[in-house]
C-alpha cells in the first residue's frame, strides 16, 4: 500500500473533545484500500480521533485530509460531501426503530441525494444481499438479532460505496461467533477496494486478521509493531 494515494492523511494533528485536548502531534497515513486497526484504552482517544475524520469535531491544529476533504478548512456546507465518501459504523446500531430496515436505508439514500425511488429500492436490495441478509427489508430492527442489526449498520454504510469505512467498536456488544462473521464482512468489503480504519479492544481479533494497528496512548498515536502485538498489555 506504500505506493497508494492516501484516504486519511495527518500532520500534527490537535484531537480535541469539550474543549479538552485527547490527543497532540498526531501523524498518520491510511492508504487508498487499506485494512488498519485503532487500538487504546477507553477514553485515550479513538471516538475522537475517528469523529474528527468524519468532520463530527473540528481539527483545531495541524493538516487533516480525508478522501481528498481538508479537515482544518472545510465549510459546514461541504461536510455532507465528505460523509457520501465515508461509512461509518458505530457500536451502538443508531437504527430508527419506528421504521423497517429497509425504510432505515431508504432515509439515508433520501437525505444524501437520491430521488430515482426504482433505483433507490434496488440499492437497498443489493446491500442487504452483500451482508447476507436480503430477507430482512419488511423487519422491524427490534426483530433482528444483534449480529443481524449489525449487517444493517454495515449494509447502511455501503449505501453510497464508500472510499472510506471508518467503524468504531462494531462487534463491542456481540458474541464471538457473531463478531467472526462479522469481521469476515469487513474483510470482503476490504478486498473489493474499500479501506477500513476499525476501532476495537478485541486483542483476539488482531491476532487472527492481522493488519497494520494505530494506537492511542498517553495523548499520542503510534504505530505497534510485532512484537509489541504479542504483549498482553498491548493496550496500555
């Protein structure tokens, strides 16, 4: 991935968060296409850093570019561009539960820009299909299993064929079975060409699909090699 264009570029970078700063000098690169992990204790930084990339905080020092978007210069007006780029998959589903799963996906294609209904039915249909769950559009989510919730959030994010999946704790709340399929999915969305930055404490889950890992430490982040994987206080 050396040679790739950058989908997430920091210099120097100032993480903030109520007016705190989280993190200081942050440099980093995620190339187009690339599968990293963001690793740290809870509350060193990662929510932040990753709320900063989709523009939810502002970057008060330092360069910032994500799929081509200037973090410290970017117009509120222009941040709904940069967020079509993106998918974004949080921990905690954020689903509208008065509605069907495929009413949940019909909204986002609806507030990012899509009118043609026929087209915006058969995009649904084939994000359901590629996170295995193409008979679920009629469900309530209350009606889905936590894993199942999951694949909509995924599917929810693909919508717009992201360059750019940010995923913040995505198998948090699930078993390990669950979380395995789920990791899978996130692995097959990589191979297609999407790059993924995934926040996780799942030490098991780095040992197995291992990747290059960011971590949040002491107000700074840095790369973990090898061997420090292998320690068990790798988070501290």
């Amino acid at each position: 991935m050396e040679n790739s264009p950058a989908v997430i570029e920091l210099r120097d970078a100032r993480i903030m968060q109520d007016f705190h700063t989280v993190l200081q000098n942050v440099s980093l690169t995620v190339a187009k296409g690339e599968f990293a992990y963001l690793v740290g204790r809870t509350g060193s930084g990662k929510t932040s850093l990753l709320k900063t990339l989709y523009a939810d905080l502002p970057l008060p020092e330092g360069m910032g570019t994500v799929v081509g978007y200037p973090l410290q210069k970017l117009a509120e007006a222009k941040v709904p561009y940069l967020r079509r780029k993106l998918g974004i998959v949080f921990q905690d589903f954020q689903l509208l539960y008065d509605r069907s799963v495929a009413q949940n996906l019909l909204f986002v294609l609806q507030a990012t820009g899509w009118h043609d209904r026929a087209k915006m039915k058969q995009r649904v249909q084939d994000v359901l299909m590629r996170v295995g769950l193409s008979s679920v559009g009629t469900k309530m989510p209350h009606q889905l299993s936590g894993g199942e919730q999951q694949r909509v959030v995924i599917a929810r994010a693909l919508l717009n064929e992201p360059v750019l999946l940010l995923a913040d704790e995505p198998t948090g709340n699930l078993d390990p079975d669950v979380t395995d399929g789920i990791m899978r999915l996130f692995l097959e969305i990589n191979n297609a060409g999407t790059a993924v930055l995934m926040a996780t404490h799942n030490y098991d889950l780095i040992h197995r699909y291992p990747k290059r890992v960011f971590r949040c430490a002491n107000g700074q982040v840095a790369v973990i090699n090898n061997e420090e994987l292998r320690i068990k206080n790798w988070e501290g």
